[in-house]
C-alpha cells in the first residue's frame, strides 16, 4: 500500500500566534518528516502516523500543549512498536490509545509543575494506518474526512457539548454552528488527569482520501467543499493550500492545519456499495501497556472506564467491549478576549477605589481646613 501525504499550517488572520501543530511519519524506517521519501512511502509492517493538534490556553500554553502532544504520541507510539514482531490490529489500535492517553498524563504533569500554565490543553486527532485499516484516536474536536467518490465523510467525532446537544435532539447541526457555546469541549488532553480516548477503526480503499484538520478549517469551510477540492486536486500540496485560503477567505478567525492523505497501490481493493464510512467504536479485548494500578476500574451499571495516565512497566488491564458516554464538566476554550476581560474588570476596580478614596481625604480635609474665604471651625488656629 503506498500513502502520498502533505500537511500545512496557517496561523489564520486573526490570531498572533498559532498554537496548531502536526506531524506526518513513517514509523517503519523512523522518518517524521515531510521530505520527498515521506510524502510518498510505501506502508510498512509498523504503519504511518498522521496527527493534528490544536492548543488552548493562551499563545504560549496553548503552543506548549500542542507540541508536547506531537512529540509525546510519536515518541511512545514509536518505543511501543519497537520490538522484532510485527504488531497485529488489536496491539496497534492498543498502542495508539495508551500514546494519546500518555500525552494528557504529561502535558497534566507539565501544567501542575509549571503554575503559569494551569488549565493548558490541546486537542488530539491520531491516524495510524496499519494494513488496509485507519485506526483513529480522538480527543477534542479536531476532525478527520474520508474522501471516497467525491463524497466527504467525518470519521470522529466531536468531544463537544455541541456534539452530545445534536445527539440528543437539542439542537441542530446548522445551529450548532452559529451557538455562541460551539466552542466548549467535553475532553481535551491537559486539564484534567484522565480523559476517554475515543478509538475508531476505518478501512481504507485505493483512491480514498484522508484529511485531518483543526477547527480553524472545519468551522469554516463546509464539508462538501473539503470533498470537492480534495477530489478535483491531484497535488496533495494544492489541496491543502486550497483548503487553508479558502477558510482564510471566509475570515480566518482561528489557527488552520490541514493533513491531506490519498491510499493508493495494489494492496488496496476498489471501493464497493457495500463498504461502510463512518464513526464506529472499535473495542479493545485487552488494553496493554503502561498503566497504574489504581486505574483498574470495574464497569459499574450504566458507568463507563475512563482511559488513564500511563507509567513505565508492563502490565494488561481487561475492558468491556462497549462505550458509554462520558459527560465531566466542559472545559471552555480559553482566549485572548477572556484575559482582557478580566484586565479591564480588574482596572475598572482599582479605579472605583482611587475615586472613593480622593473623594475621602478631600471631605477629611475640607471639614479641618474649612471652605475658601469662610471662617475655620471652632478649635482651628488661623493666621
């Protein structure tokens, strides 16, 4: 199976800094790059790795949190796949998910060392292909399309307050696109200690094209126009730089990343009617590798397992099979606009109070001095 594969990032017309990143590699010979041997490769037996990262929590956190991210997931993922057998779908898919859960345990460590960045985060979309399957880990709501016939399909899904208001029937799509909440997220690795890797699996097609790509992009341009340009565009370089205009054009109000992947080669079959494209929980039988032992959680009625902060050592923790919905306190977005609200509220108080106390020391002041041109009170010496 051969990937030809481009990815871009834009910092958009808005921002001052971007807080995006990404990173595209063969983890068979070890290249992270997008050097020309990168971005056409055949697949090998330890797969490629495609991932977009968004940060939050100010310029600095939020870039920070993103590139901490990148480099935690291939770093683990790239140990974890180290040894001389060749993994099989449910240890990659197994490895994929305790890398992504290893970036929220460090990028959480980090924050609490470093007070200046409590509360910083990042999204977190992982492709992985393996074979002629695309495994996904999702965290946030950085999204990944499949292209297939012209046609875009999203294969995440949002970790979003959004996302579980369209669930269930509260809203709908059109305006969840237009609420002034569309911004809050449900998960997002950094804030809290533990988070649910959402972990999807999804065969791929010769011609299928796959894109990553950060809200910047996907709260702009609508889905079928990701479709359309990603099928009328053979250069990978083109489709991506398309995509980031077009978004830039709409006002460019966020950081922009695209990753654009197209399958091809004679290990692939054609597309047929029959084939499925979508979200699917793909459930693991085991999930081993670094875990603690106080994250061996038993499934209570209508609960769910939360994905846990990882540490050295080798062990196996047993999961159910299904998925249960996890609602934990959203963590909002937070912006640049919300810090100076609070600078300007902060002023405005210092101000009230050099008001009230000018206006007290001139009141102290007048009832010992006594009005211009009158008498003084009694108990004053005058001149």
């Amino acid at each position: 199976m051969i990937v030809h594969v481009f990815g871009r990032t834009d910092v958009g017309r808005t921002r001052e800094h971007n807080e995006d990143a990404f990173v595209v590699a063969d983890l068979t010979r070890g290249n992270a790059t997008l050097q020309p041997e990168v971005r056409t490769h055949e697949v090998g037996d330890r797969g490629s790795l495609f991932m977009v990262a968004d940060g939050m929590g100010g310029a600095a956190a939020g870039e920070i949190a993103s590139a901490m991210a990148i480099e935690v997931v291939l770093r683990e993922l790239t140990e974890s796949l180290s040894s001389a057998d060749a993994p099989d779908k449910e240890s990659y898919a197994s490895s994929l998910k305790r890398a992504t859960a290893a970036a929220n345990a460090q990028i959480h460590a980090f924050a609490l060392d470093h007070p200046e960045y409590r509360g910083m985060g990042t999204t977190a979309t992982v492709a992985a292909v393996l074979g002629d399957t695309l495994f996904l880990a999702q965290v946030g709501d950085s999204r990944a399309y499949l292209v297939r016939d012209g046609v875009a399909l999203q294969i995440t899904k949002d970790q979003s307050l959004m996302q579980k208001l369209i669930e269930a029937g509260e809203i709908t799509e059109e305006g969840a696109e237009h609420s002034e909440r569309r911004n809050i997220l449900l998960q997002a690795p950094g804030p809290e200690s533990q988070i649910r890797v959402d972990l999807t699996p999804q065969q791929v097609r010769r011609g299928d094209v796959l894109v990553l790509c950060s809200d910047g992009l996907s709260g702009q341009v609508r889905i079928d126009e990701i479709g359309r340009v990603a099928t009328v565009e053979p250069d990978l370089m083109t489709v991506c730089k398309t995509l980031i205009d077009r978004a830039n054009e709409n006002g460019g109000p966020d950081n922009i990343t695209v990753i654009a992947v197209r399958f091809d080669g004679d290990g692939l079959t054609a597309a047929s009617r029959d084939d499925s494209v979508g979200h699917l929980v793909f459930p693991l039988a085991s999930d081993s590798g670094q875990i603690t032992a106080s994250t061996r959680t038993t499934l209570p009625p209508g609960g769910f397992v939360r994905d846990t902060p990882v540490a050295r050592g080798r062990t196996t923790l047993k999961v159910p099979t299904l998925e249960m919905p996890m609602l934990p306190e959203p963590t909002p977005r937070v912006s640049a606009a919300r810090r100076v609200r609070g600078s300007l509220i902060a002023l405005g108080l210092v101000v009230v109070f050099l008001t009230l106390l000018t206006w007290f020391t001139y009141r102290t002041a007048a009832s010992v001095v006594g009005p211009k041109g009158g008498t003084a009170p009694s108990g004053t010496v005058t001149p």
